[in-house]
C-alpha cells in the first residue's frame, strides 16, 4: 500500500490481529477488535508501544511484527485513526 492511500482499521488494521492477540490483551483493558477504543489516539499509541516492546508485555509474544506492519499502524494514526 502507497504511503498515500487510506488506512483503515476495518480493512488494514483489525485484520492484523489474532484472535489469540484480542483474547491476551483484553484482560489488560486493551480491546484491539473494538474500533471505538482503538481510535482514540491515547489507546492507539498504547498498543503501538506493546506492539514495539516499549511496553511489557511485548505484543504478539511469539510472532513480533514486521517493519512493515509498524509502517501501516502508525500511518493509521498519523492519519486520523479512520474507520
């Protein structure tokens, strides 16, 4: 995907997390499945800080993500956090 074109969670985001990575944060109070609390900028930038390893516990623990799905999350904030 170009740096140009639009992000969105429903089709760029939300695919990128397992059921298995839904089910390990929610007792945390991290809902990744739920757009309502991804989208707001506070709760964005907290799972991309897991999703570094900037916060304990790193997110996926078994699989990190790659450069390239960095790129696209944090373009999704950059740009507004869309739907």
């Amino acid at each position: 995907m170009a740096n140009q074109e639009r992000v969105s969670f429903a089709a760029d985001i939300r695919p990128l997390f397992r059921q298995i990575d839904i089910d390990h944060m929610r007792p945390r109070n991290v809902h990744l499945d739920d757009f309502a609390f991804m989208s707001k900028r506070e709760n964005a930038t907290t799972v991309y800080d897991f999703l570094t390893g900037k916060k304990e516990p790193q997110m996926p623990p078994d699989e990190p993500w790659s450069s390239e799905q960095l790129d696209l999350f944090n373009r999704w904030m950059e740009n507004g956090c869309q739907a």
